[in-house]
C-alpha cells in the first residue's frame, strides 16, 4: 500500500509558524500567483489555502495535496478522489465552514491537522488566521470534512495501474495470432508488387499468376 509523508508536509508547515502578512500581501499568494495561477491578483488575496498549497509544493507532494486558492474547489477536488471523509488524523486536510453548516459550498477556510486530541478536537496548523500562520485547537462543530491526501495518492496510483491493464490487454493477440506490424506488412508485399510488375512488362504475368491460381483451386 501507498504511503503519504506526513512528517515532511508539517514539518514544512511548523517552519511557517509565526510568519504575518506585510501590508495586506502573503509570500504564499505571491507565489500561487506566479506558480500555480499564473496571473495577479492573488498575492493580497486570502491566503489559508494558498498556504496549504505552498507547503506541499515545497515537499514535493502538490499531486497528493492539491494545488488550490478556493477552498470549496479543494475540498470537490478531494472527494473526486475518493479521499474525502470526516474522521481526523495527521497530514489530512482539514476544512472549515464558520457557519456551522457542514456543506462542502459554504466553507470559508482550510488548514493541516498536525495531531488529534480526540474524536471532535484536533491540533491543527493554519495560514491567514489574524493574518498570520498560526497553531490552533479546533473542534468538531465548524469542521465539514478532511481531505486525505494518502487516498489520493491510492487513488491515482489505482487509475494509473488501470490504464496500463487496458493498454496491455489491447495490445494482446486475439486467438494466439500475432497482430500485424503495419511496415512490416508492407515490406513483405513491397517484393511481390515488384514482381508482378516486371511480370506484366515482359508479358509473363500469366505464367507468374498460374502457380498461386492452381494453389487456391486444391
């Protein structure tokens, strides 16, 4: 089974603890802007899941943790993955709706988990809380759901093995006979077309045609 570091994700995070927006703008959304986006717009913009992407770009693991500034798209993005679920555990994604509604739409802010204190409150590490990068005690009530990125890693490691079964199979022999190399079909009748052509030019086609004619009347 796949595994998923967890470790290096929040160490990486840990080392952020403490950093605060200058003037209303975030390295992680001046980074998101040029890395991920590709566009302005995003360096003074809400960062909290801007720094969850961050994070995981920086250990290598942005294909498992997802590269995301919009939360609600982060969270349909996990559960696309089959990765979605609502029991904590460190190195998850975890989202939040301040509203209390539990609906994947309505969240307004993500962050880590780094430890799980019991079944309805975990330890997490945040981005963009009080503009900051901030450790944090959170309990069930906000929470909608987590998002795993192990799973995600299973899951496109599944896909991935999927495709090549189907790739392999398609290039498989049907009823043992090999399937035809299409320049290599075309090779063995290069000479017999020369043939027949000098055959024709030299009025001896009849004679070059007559063995295979005898051939296909037995």
């Amino acid at each position: 089974m796949t595994t998923y570091n967890n470790d290096a994700l929040l160490k990486m995070a840990n080392s952020q603890l403490g950093y605060a927006e200058v003037n209303g703008a975030s390295k992680f959304g001046d980074w998101f802007g040029k890395t991920v986006a590709k566009k302005a717009g995003y360096k003074d913009a809400a960062w909290c899941d801007m720094f969850v992407s961050w994070v995981a770009h920086q250990t290598g693991q942005a294909a498992h943790v997802g590269q995301f500034a919009w939360t609600p798209d982060h969270a349909k993005w996990f559960e696309k993955h089959d990765a979605w679920g609502t029991t904590p555990k460190p190195g998850a994604v975890v989202f939040f709706d301040w509203g209390g509604s539990h609906n994947i739409n309505a969240i307004d802010h993500v962050g880590l988990v780094e430890s799980v204190i019991s079944n309805t409150k975990i330890k997490t590490i945040e981005g963009n809380v009080h503009n900051a990068v901030v450790s944090k005690i959170r309990d069930s009530g906000t929470i909608v759901g987590y998002g795993y990125p192990d799973k995600v890693r299973e899951f496109q490691q599944t896909q991935k093995n999927d495709t090549t079964a189907i790739t392999v199979q398609a290039k498989q022999p049907v009823d043992g006979a090999p399937n035809p190399d299409p320049i290599a079909a075309g090779a063995l009748l290069l000479p017999i077309a020369l043939i027949v052509a000098y055959a024709k030019k030299h009025g001896h086609l009849t004679k070059v045609l007559a063995p295979l004619a005898a051939r296909f009347k037995r």
